[in-house]
C-alpha cells in the first residue's frame, strides 16, 4: 500500500519450474530495490519479476538486474482505490 491505496502488479505468464524460494526472492528484491531508493511501485514490479523468473527455472539460479528490470518494465501495475 503507498499512500493509502494498494496497489496490484500482474504476474507474467511463464511456465513454472519450480516455486521454492520464489517467496525469499521477491521479499530480497523488494527490500533491495526499496533501500536503493525506488518508488514503491517500481519495487513490486521489480520483486514480481524476480520471482517469476525464479519461478521459471529448477533451483537455485541468480538473473542479473538487467533481466529483472526488462520483464519489471513490461508488467502492468494497477492502483486500487483504498
């Protein structure tokens, strides 16, 4: 929620692979992205994408920022009315 209103960010369509830590994923890239000084908005675009591509893979695998940030830039944000 930022400023009163939730906000929804829709995940894109992958194949899954495997859930296992996409949880951790998404609460590292948040946190990070929201200590690195970004908009709250952008830093659940940017934790959905890492965890969907985290999703997409067996296993452990690191994806560079760059990759997190392509798929962050094309998934669609809604504001909700609180």
């Amino acid at each position: 929620m930022e400023d009163g209103a939730a906000i929804h960010v829709e995940a894109p369509v992958l194949d899954v692979a495997d859930t296992c830590g996409a949880g951790a994923t998404f609460s590292a890239a948040f946190i990070s992205s929201r200590l690195n000084g970004s908009e709250f908005e952008w830093c659940l675009r940017f934790a959905v994408a890492a965890a969907s591509l985290k999703c997409s893979v067996i296993g452990p695998r690191a994806f560079s920022p760059a990759a997190v940030n392509r798929l962050a830039d094309t998934l669609p944000a809604t504001i909700l009315s609180p």
